[in-house]
C-alpha cells in the first residue's frame, strides 16, 4: 500500500480546489484513506495522518475518528508521535469527550519522562484542558514539579498548578508549600508563573491572601530591580525590561494592597516611580501604566498619588492612539464615583470623545459623560448629549434616550428625545420620569402639549372632540400600537368621559374592549364598564386629575404604573379651551395616574363620615360622598366645603422628613388672647413646598371653642389645609390646637396669606380677618435641585380653576 | 409537588457544588462566564484565534471547554465582528461579557477573547510578541507559513501561553525550547529512514 500523501502535500492540493465542492470531495477521500490506515494499525503513518486529520479538522470537517489515534500517539515512544499526538488531544479530545480521560496515565507517565520536553508537553496538556477527575489524579505530580529546580518544568508546572486550582479549588491547601521559595527565582519565565499562581490563590481565598501580604516587600524589590536594572537584551521590549512581569507584580501587588493600610504604604514609592518613570512613547509603556493606574486606585493610595493616577488618565484621554482613549475612558468610568471632581477637570475631552468615530469609545464616552452630569454642567452637557442622540446609532439611543431622562432637569430636552424619535427606543421605565419631569415645571406644559400632540398626530390645527376620540381610537385598533400604548389610549379615552360630551362614543368603544385578547386591555375595560354601569357617580372624581408625582432617585415608586398618560396628558390640558376653559394653563395639574389605580377603591364600601372630623384617614370614598352628585366637568364652580384633595397619603400626618431647616418660627396673628404662631418646615421630597405648622394658644381666661382657621393665598400659589388638632383652644395657655398648613410655591414668590379666625367665646362668635406678611425669606426661597426623596404621592392642591373667573377677590379662599 | 421535588433537587446539588468550593477556606465569588461555560472563573484568556481577510481561519487555540458547534458559532461571530471593522478604530470589541483584542497584522488577524477586568493593553503586547516569535523561528513569517506549518505554529503558541497565561516571557528561550525539541524530532525521526533505505521497514 502506498505511503499516504505528507501533510503539506495534502494542504497544497485541498488550496487548489476551487469551490467548496471540490474541497469537499478532496477531503471526503483523504478522509477515507486516512480511516483505512487508521484500521490497519499503521504505526508509521499514524502521526502523519493525524496531522492531516487536524488540518482537516481546523478548515471545518469532522474528525472525531481520531480521537483514538491522538491516544495511541500519546503513548508512543517517538518524540514526534507525542507532539501530534499531545497537539490533537488538545484540539480534539476536551473534557467532553468520553475518552478524555484515557489520557490520564498517558500523561501521568510523560510527567515523569527522563526527557523534559516530553514532561513539557505533558505538563502543557493537562494546564490547557484538563479536566477536574484528570487534575484530581494528577495534582500529587504537579505538585512535585513545582518543586524541581530545572526553571524549564517549574514554570509550566506553576500556570499547570494555576488550572489545578481553577478547576478543583479546594487542592489548592497542596500546593502552598511549594509556593514557598517561588520568588527568589531569577529565572523570569518562574518569576511569572509564580505570581501567577499567588495571585490566583489570592483572589479565590482570603485566607491566602493575608497569608501572602508578607510577601509585598520582596515584589516591590523585584519591581524596582526590573526598573532600576539596565539593559538586558533578553527580556527588553522597547527599552523596558520584561513588561509582562511588570503589570503582574503591579496587579498582585492591587490585590495584597486592597484595603490593607501597611501593604498600601510599603508600595506607595515604587508606584509613583512606576507611575513617573515609564516611558511613554510606545504601547508598552503604557500598558504598565495602565497597570500601575488601576493599582493605584484600588490600594489605600495616598492622595498625591490619585491624582498623579487621574492625571496620567487625563493624558490618556489626550493621545491620539484610541486604544489609549478607549482604556482611558475605561478606568475613567471606574473612578469616577469616588474621585468625581478630579475627572470632572477632563469633561470637555471626555465630551469630545462623543463625537469618535469608534463605537467602543462612544459608548465609553456616552456612560461617562452621564456619570458627570451635575447641577453646575448640566446645560451644557444637555445639549451635547441630545446632539450626540439625534446622530448616533439605533443601538445607542434607547441607552442614551433613558440616560437623558435620568438626568434631565426640565422637560425641554427630554421632549427633544422623544420627537428625534428616539421615543420609539425609549424603554417603559423611563416614562414617568419624564412625566414627572414635564408636571414639575408648570411653566412648559402649554409647550409640551403641543410638541406631544404634534408629535402624535402631526398636525396642529385645532382639536374637536370627535377628532381627539377618532385619534385614540386609531390608536387602539392600530397594528402598530404595542400593548403598552393601547392600554395607555384606552384609560385616556376613558377620562375623557368626564371632559367630553361625547360620552356614549366612549362607552361604546370601552365595552367594546370588555373581550379583547388583550388580558390588560379586558381588565381595564370591563372595570371601565363597571365605572359606567355602577358608580357613574364617582366616575368625575376618580377621573379627577391626579397629583404631581414625586421624582425618584430610581424608576418610580412601586405604586405609581408606569401609564403615564403621555395621550391623555395631550388631551387634558387641551381639553380646556375646548370647554372654553378660563383655566390658565400655568395652573393645571396633569391627570397622571390611570383610572385603574384608582379603581381598585371602589370595590371598598363608602363610608359616610365627614371629612372634616380632627385626625382622621381622609378617605377617598368619603371625600366624594361629601361632594354629593356628581360634577359633570371638571373645573365648575367649584363648592368652597370640597376637600382639598382626593387621595392621602395613609395618615394625617405629613408625609416628609422633618428638616431643622433652621427657619425660625413666627408670630402670625396675635389679639384678643388669641396667639397664632407658624413653624416651618421644608418638605423634603419637594423643595417648592413649606410646610407651616400654626399653633393656636389662648392666654384669657375661657376656652374658645368652635376654633376654626381659614387660611388663603394669592393665585399663585397652592395651599392645603390639613385637619387641626382639635377644635377648643383651652384657656391661660394650657394648650394649644396645631394645624398643618402645606403651601406650594413653584414660582418661589413671597409668601403671602390672609387668615381668618372664627370661634365662640365666652358665649358670644368672634371672627377676624388678618393678613400675614412677615414670612421669613427662607420659607419660601428654594433649596438646589438635587433633592430627591424617596416615593410618595403628594398630596394634590384643590382645583382652583373656577375660582378664577371670580374678579373680585384676588386671593382664593379655602378652608379644610 | 412537581416543581417542589426539581426545587430541591436543583436546592441539593447546589449544597452539594458549595460544598466542594467552601472547604477551608471562604471563596470569593466572581462574575459568571460567558457563553454557556460554566465552571473556568478567573480564567484571563479564553481562545486566541488567527484569521485570514476572507475569514478563513488558520489557527484556533480554545482554554475553555466547548462543543464543536459551539467552538464554530463562537469563531463565526468574532470573525465576522472584526473584520467588520474600519482600519482607523481601536483594538478593542466588547462582545458578551469578554473583551475581544485584536490586531492585523498583513494578511492576518490575531485575536483574543479577554476577561472584561484584563488589562488590554498588555493583551496587545501578547499578540505582538506571538507575531514576534513566529517571525524569528520562520523568518519573515507570512500567512502561506502558518498554513502549511501550523502544526509549528501551534508548538511555538504552546511553548509562550500555557492554559491561557504567559508561560516564558523571553523570546530566547522560547525560541531555544522549540528548536531543540525540533532536534529532538528530528533525531527520532532520522533512523527510521536509514532503517527503509536499508529495506527493512
């Protein structure tokens, strides 16, 4: 039988084939003269066919028949056997497979081999791909070689003791005795694998790694022999000695130095030689560098030497090799919690990087331009974002859409968001951000309706009714609707019930939706139904408009779903001069949580208590039963005895931190006996609130009873009165009856009130009016933005709207 | 139950994995891997593969364990992903949790999956020191060498990275180990074919 064809032979002829095809049927009878020999027990030709085969296997056809060849050319005596042999088990005979671990004794007596490159490709097999049973047999035998002191073995049987140990963790107690002198190696080949090895024991054990910390003094002495030493041919790459060596003492020495303050200082001088010494100019260079920086930042490093870290970062930034840039942005991006202000110096560079033309570095950018954003650069760093979103790729905006939620401070740029559509990439827990964001600055709401419902429908003219439901309406049968925005259209169609005429359209269109597929459009419709059907009644003021929403430091409180009206925010406030509306629109408060998170309440029966009794829950249900039938509109003339608001928070009591924000109190009113006194606190969640405390004492000597306290202030601003202590304010001072007063002020005007007081004394009514002027500045100046407290649904002001077409009076008046 | 009996058993063997990883002494838990490999934590380098412009590979050396269709689908990927890229951005891809490092050099690719936490710029200097080798043992090494000797080609790898980390890190003596083991070879081979010249095979 002819000697089978040599190895490059085959490779120059499958190279002359010249379609697939034909490289096909070259290999398929290759295949079989090889399979032949294979059957034959060839022992000459083996090894050659065994390459052939691997060949084969590296272009992408089957060679899973060799598997059994590679074993028997392991257990060869021949050198050239073993090496193909060795080679082909480690492409074709992983852990996997079944006769994976036949190699074991193969390679357990080529550890032992007189010859040290048949050890060596032994030693090689097992540190590449062996598998936890082969490491389990075989540790006793790396663990020798560790201890050999030919450098050739001991290097190879450190990084095989490394696999050992990533496979089998708890063999690696064994190998620290003969961790014990790995150091004091000069070979740099040992020197290498032994930090290896010490730092894999290090990081997978914190018993290892204080036993290890000893170690930093001789690491550092082998660090500074590298740098300090001249020129050695052997090891130099660019004018540095062995680089490698370098980054991996400098990333042991990161892992010994976290968080220990001794082994920080012992490192503290090599590494800011490191950090001043390299040169620069080349890759190399730098790499350590990098190495040295990442060290720098994660030890107890003294300050001079983080700074001297964030400016060879700052320098980074600035080289015209992006790789440089890319890393820089990298550890920028890690530091930039705890060193903010340093990496704050290099936003504009960090800003530019935006603009890169690789995808890497934008992104790196992207992240670390929002991590910088803080209440002084926002302005700027807005609008370099939002240009960045308009022009980047599909794949960044949805990243870059949200990020800009987070971090927008009014409404403008996250609108821009949503009309560069990008809106379609935004993810749904961005939206009550942004809702929030747009019900927070009253002054845009007229802007962002307009832009929302341009967007919608692209077109402004003028909104009749039956075009606004058509819109909704279209929006709901839809192919293109997600679930999400028919859910949306539908609650929106469903608070128009109380603001259109149109009402029966929308009964239809809502029990039409009562067997949809849709389980969460059929839950809402049928409830819808039902709000219809069985508690019309309480439809106008569940339908009410809703409370601005606290803005969280995360996506929204658990509480608040995620419908954000955004439709029937469009259609609410344009809703008004429909109705012909006097309501100004500065003053209109969007209808933010959906009829379903009310719903739920209705299912509770009505209580018939008045909502005026002292300190108790003010109940939903209870509020409504006190406005008797049912408002048609919303605005009307509303009564002066409708409660302030509509939901509260579960007790009486304040929903805020208690703040000493140091405003002092004052006396508001104080005649006839009657001392009226104001506290003032700031509520936390929302810096445009005060909260006033009034506490009424009486220095005569008879109780005044029937107490009541009526507060109003001008049209700018909100108030809310919450239920008084009690009703008797007893005589010489023996008491007293507090009331909480919570005063919105988004214009952070000054506070301005007028009181009125009415209680009987000594038999007789008494009633006064007063006006209170001397606030102190502090109530009603603003805090900096940034406080963001945790959830909570803010208690909402009392619709004033038709208040307003009173000329008369200035103030509104209200009363609890 | 059904679900509570899986429950349990899935709540057994992981006792029974923690177990083995506790021991002695407390480990410290690291990120999970990428792609479907389970059990090889803290491992820096994953694969290094070499690769033609026209995606032809020429070299593919896997640290981890993994099927073959896995091994494809994964080269398949990270091919197609760098020679997607333009001659003028970085060396760096962020693909899964692994950063792929890569650079050109002539006709070829070198690439190598890291862990996110290596240091890349190093990574870079392991590729050109690979490059570095293969042009002193073949001189002027080109493409046409690796593909009709990757056997040597793969002996030099194996001589420089061992399971995935530098093993030597002066190019004499990596140099030196595979000539003589190539010495070696050669003087194993040499009396089989005066034995055939003689005629006794």
């Amino acid at each position: 039988m002819p000697a089978p064809i040599r190895l490059r032979e085959l490779i120059r002829t499958i190279r002359t084939a010249r379609t697939q095809a034909e490289e096909r049927e070259m290999i398929q009878k290759e295949c079989a003269a090889i399979r032949s020999s294979f059957r034959e027990e060839d022992n000459t030709y083996r090894c050659r066919n065994v390459a052939k085969l691997l060949y084969m296997h590296m272009l992408g056809y089957p060679a899973h028949f060799g598997q059994l060849e590679c074993l028997k050319l392991i257990a060869s005596q021949k050198f050239t056997d073993k090496r193909i042999g060795y080679l082909g088990a480690m492409l074709l005979l992983d852990e996997r497979q079944d006769v994976h671990l036949l190699m074991t004794n193969c390679i357990k007596n080529d550890l032992n081999h007189s010859t040290q490159y048949v050890q060596g490709l032994a030693l090689c097999t097992l540190g590449c791909m062996g598998s936890s049973e082969m490491c389990r047999d075989l540790a006793g035998e790396v663990e020798k070689l560790l201890k050999t002191s030919n450098s050739y073995l001991r290097k190879k049987a450190a990084l095989c003791a490394v696999h050992v140990i990533r496979k089998v963790p708890e063999l690696m107690e064994m190998f620290l005795p003969a961790t014990k002198n790995l150091l004091s190696e000069k070979n740099h080949g040992v020197l290498h694998t032994s930090v290896v090895l010490l730092t894999e024991m290090c990081e997978r054990s914190p018993d290892m790694l204080s036993h290890f910390r000893k170690l930093v003094p001789q690491l550092v002495r082998i660090l500074k022999n590298l740098i300090m030493s001249g020129y050695s041919p052997e090891h130099d790459v660019s004018g540095i000695s062995d680089p490698f060596l370098q980054v991996r003492i400098l990333r042991l020495l990161r892992i010994l130095g976290k968080g220990d303050d001794d082994s920080s200082e012992a490192m503290n001088d090599i590494l800011a030689q490191v950090a001043t010494n390299t040169e620069t100019s080349k890759n190399v260079g730098n790499a350590i560098l990098y190495e040295t920086v990442l060290t720098i930042m994660d030890i107890k490093s003294e300050s001079g030497l983080r700074v001297l870290a964030i400016n060879i970062l700052g320098r980074f930034l600035l080289n015209n090799d992006k790789n440089i840039r890319y890393v820089a942005l990298t550890s920028l991006l890690k530091t930039v919690q705890t060193d903010h202000n340093a990496v704050q110096r290099h936003r504009s560079t960090i800003v530019d990087c935006l603009k890169d033309l690789d995808v890497s570095i934008k992104r790196r950018a992207m992240e670390l331009s929002f991590a910088l954003v803080n209440g002084n650069n926002i302005r700027g760093m807005m609008k370099e974002l939002l240009y960045f979103l308009d022009s980047c790729d599909p794949e960044f905006k949805a990243d870059c859409a949200s990020g800009i939620f987070l971090a927008a401070e009014n409404p403008f740029e996250s609108l821009q968001t949503f009309t560069l559509e990008a809106g379609s990439y935004v993810r749904d827990d961005s939206v009550p951000n942004l809702i929030q964001l747009i019900t927070n600055s009253v002054e845009m709401h007229a802007y962002t309706v307009q832009r929302l419902y341009k967007a919608l429908l692209d077109d402004i003219s003028q909104v009749t009714e039956d075009e606004v439901l058509d819109v909704l309406e279209g929006l709901l049968v839809s192919n293109l609707s997600t679930p999400v925005t028919r859910g949306y259209s539908l609650t929106a169609i469903m608070k128009l019930s109380t603001r259109f005429s149109s009402v029966n359209r929308i009964k239809k269109v809502v029990s039409i939706y009562g067997s949809s597929i849709d389980v969460e459009l059929q839950q809402r419709a049928v409830e819808y139904n039902a709000l219809f059907k069985k508690y019309d009644h309480m439809r106008p003021a569940l339908l009410e408009r809703m409370p601005i929403m606290e803005k969280t430091a995360t996506n929204g409180p658990a509480e608040i779903q995620t419908n954000g009206e955004t439709d029937s925010t469009i259609l609410d406030t344009k809703h008004p001069p429909n109705i012909t509306q006097p309501a100004s629109q500065a003053n209109d408060l969007l209808d933010l949580l959906g009829g379903n998170d009310v719903v739920p309440v209705i299912q509770t029966t009505v209580p018939t208590k008045p909502a005026s009794a002292g300190g108790e829950l003010l109940d939903l249900l209870g509020d409504l039963s006190l406005t008797g039938g049912p408002t048609p509109t919303p605005a009307p003339s509303v009564p002066i005895s409708q409660p302030p608001f509509l939901l509260d928070g579960l007790t009486s009591q304040p929903l805020f931190n208690d703040i000493a924000a140091g405003i002092p109190p004052m006396t508001a009113y104080n005649k006839n006996g009657l001392k009226i006194e104001f506290t003032f606190e700031r509520s936390n969640p929302n810096p445009n609130i005060a909260v006033i405390t009034i506490h009424a004492t009486n220095s005569t000597e008879a109780d005044m009873t029937e107490f009541v306290f009526q507060a109003a202030v001008p049209k700018t601003f909100q108030l809310q009165l919450l239920s008084p202590s009690s009703n008797v304010v007893p005589a010489l001072n023996q008491g007293s009856v507090t009331q909480v007063i919570r005063v919105l002020n988004p214009q952070k005007q000054q506070l301005r009130m007028r009181i009125k007081l009415t209680y009987t004394h000594k038999g007789s009514p008494v009633q006064d009016l007063a006006e209170v002027n001397n606030f102190p500045p502090q109530s009603w100046q603003s805090l900096p933005w940034g406080c963001m407290g945790s959830s909570g649904i803010f208690l909402t002001q009392s619709r004033v709207d038709g208040m307003k077409t009173d000329d008369d009076d200035d103030d509104d008046l209200q009363r609890q | 139950m059904r679900g509570q009996d899986s429950n349990d058993l899935a709540k057994g063997r992981r006792v029974h994995v923690t177990g083995l990883l506790t021991s002695a002494f407390t480990t410290i838990s690291h990120k999970a891997h990428a792609y479907g490999i389970e059990c090889n934590i803290n491992l820096k380098m994953q694969f290094m593969l070499l690769f033609s412009r026209q995606g032809k590979l020429r070299l593919q050396k896997w640290y981890v364990p993994l099927s073959d269709t896995q091994k494809k689908k994964i080269s398949r990927e990270v091919i197609q992903m760098v020679l997607a890229r333009k001659p003028k951005m970085c060396s760096f891809l962020e693909w899964r949790d692994l950063k792929i490092v890569y650079k050109r050099y002539a006709s070829l690719y070198f690439c190598c999956a890291v862990e996110d936490q290596e240091n890349e710029l190093i990574t870079l200097e392991i590729i050109h020191r690979y490059v570095e080798l293969l042009d002193k043992y073949f001189g002027s090494v080109c493409e046409l060498d690796i593909i009709f000797n990757f056997e040597k080609a793969y002996y030099i790898l194996d001589e420089f990275i061992l399971g995935g980390e530098a093993q030597e890190t002066s190019k004499k003596n990596v140099l030196k180990a595979i000539e003589q083991a190539d010495m070696l070879q050669e003087e194993a081979e040499t009396p089989r074919s005066v034995l055939e010249e003689i005629g006794l095979t």
